[in-house]
C-alpha cells in the first residue's frame, strides 16, 4: 500500500505549504514532458490530490484511503499507532446501521508485516485505541501467512465482537516469496563454479543450510534446497531455490594465471 507522504517527500506533520513546495518539485522532477515516469508523476498527483484536501487528508490519516466506501472495513496499521476502532464505528455505524444502537459483527484492520515475520509466524502485540483509553492485545500470526489473506480473531475486537486482520506483506531486498518457495540469489567465486564445493546458504528467518554445487556449474545457475521454503499447516513446505552469481577473486596467484593461459592456448 502506498503511503502518500512518501510518495511527496514529507512527513505527517507537514504543514499545506510544505505539501504544495512538495509536490510542484516531485511534479517537476516526473513529469512526461521532461522526460520523467509518467506513473510516478500520475503517483505523486494522485498523492496531491488527496493531501491538499482537508477532508481527505483526515480520512487518510485515520483509514489509510480518502475513499471509505471503497474499502469498508479494511484499515492500514501505522507503526507506533493505535487502531482507533471508536473512530471507525463513528464514521460507518450511521451508514451501514441506521439504527445508533447496532454495532458491526466484526471489525477490520489491515496490517502491513514483514516478509521474514510472516514466513516465521508467533505472537505479536497490537495496540488498540478505544474510547476509554488504549488497550493492547497480543495476536498469533500464522506462519506463511499469504500476502492479501484475512485471519478471523475471535472477540478480540471492540467490545467482544471478532477483529478481522487483513495481512500484507513488505517486500524483502534478498528474498521473494512465490506460493511457499523462496527466492534469492548468492555470490559464489568462480573457482567454486569450476572445481565444485559447499557454500553456506542463511534463510530470510536465520536457519542456515550447506549447499553443494557440482563441479562445472554455470553462473546464473538455479539450485534447489528442497522443502526449506515455506511451512503452512496443512500445506506442503516450498523449496529455497538459489540463483548463482559469479565474482572473480581479488587475488589470483600468477601461476594459476599462467595455467589458464595455456590451458586455453
């Protein structure tokens, strides 16, 4: 999920005229006529369009979208922030349920995790600010929990009624995840390739595997470490696969250079 003062450069705090300098310069900066990434500059208006706004800018900050029809229930989860579940309930109780004295079934949350914190799953604590104050719970995440998957907490929610967690998952420099394969790739020295060898492969979680690659292997080469991957209950474990990158070494003693020469004369 974007999140729109990135996009323009500033922070929460950020005063209108601070929004606008930003903007004109991050507009400037993509713009197609100048050569610039047309979907950035349509990213950085669409930004614009929804912070200049009062209104909109409230609703965002709260909900996480300017638009809360679009989304229903569905909320993001910033660091640090407490869900304000009052809040929710006073802008869509009116809608959803003319009658004041009905409350939802369920409320829903999205949250943002890490990749390594999904794939490892455990207990994780989620502050809650409710009209008497903020209360902190303490959920379990599923190991593999899949990016996009909503887990039901039972009467974990405001007032007893169940808390619906809309997971996503932040994408991860080294590692990505395809169903319950992970996907990386490693530098190896060209002599490993050559002669074969073992190298040590550490996972997004710190589990560490040994790795043999045969003599002869290509650069670019995949190798798979079976059933490393992924672990979902009732799911099969993925694989790790790894992509070899070669480097040549910084020193290379001149008798194996002398070799090469006339071996390749």
């Amino acid at each position: 999920m974007t999140d729109l003062y990135n996009t323009l450069g500033v922070n929460k705090n950020a005063s209108d005229s601070d929004i606008k300098t930003a903007y004109k310069k991050k507009a400037m900066e993509h713009h197609p006529d100048k050569g610039g990434d047309s979907d950035k500059f349509a990213e950085v208006s669409n930004a614009y369009e929804t912070l200049k706004d009062p209104q909109k800018r409230s609703a965002y900050d709260h909900f996480g979208t300017a638009d809360p029809q679009q989304q229903g229930f569905g909320f993001r989860h910033t660091q640090g922030q407490p869900f304000d579940f009052d809040t929710i309930f006073n802008v869509f109780g009116q809608r959803m349920h003319p009658n004041a004295r009905q409350r939802p079934k369920e409320a829903r949350i999205t949250m943002a995790i890490d990749l390594a914190d999904a794939i490892q799953g455990g207990k994780r604590a989620l502050a809650l600010q409710m009209q008497a104050g903020k209360s902190t719970i303490e959920i379990d995440v599923p190991p593999g929990v899949v990016d996009g998957e909503n887990i039901r907490y039972p009467k974990l929610g405001p007032n007893g009624i169940d808390l619906v967690i809309h997971y996503r998952l932040k994408p991860h420099p080294q590692w990505q995840r395809h169903g319950n394969d992970m996907h990386t790739e490693q530098s190896v020295d060209i002599w490993t390739l050559i002669v074969g060898g073992g190298i040590k492969v550490v996972d997004i979680i710190g589990r560490s595997y040994n790795l043999n690659i045969p003599p002869r292997t290509n650069p670019g080469s995949v190798m798979r470490l079976a059933a490393c991957g992924v672990h979902r209950i009732r799911h099969n474990p993925g694989d790790i696969f790894v992509k070899l990158k070669s480097h040549i070494p910084h020193h290379i003693p001149d008798e194996v250079i002398r070799a090469i020469k006339q071996h390749t004369q």
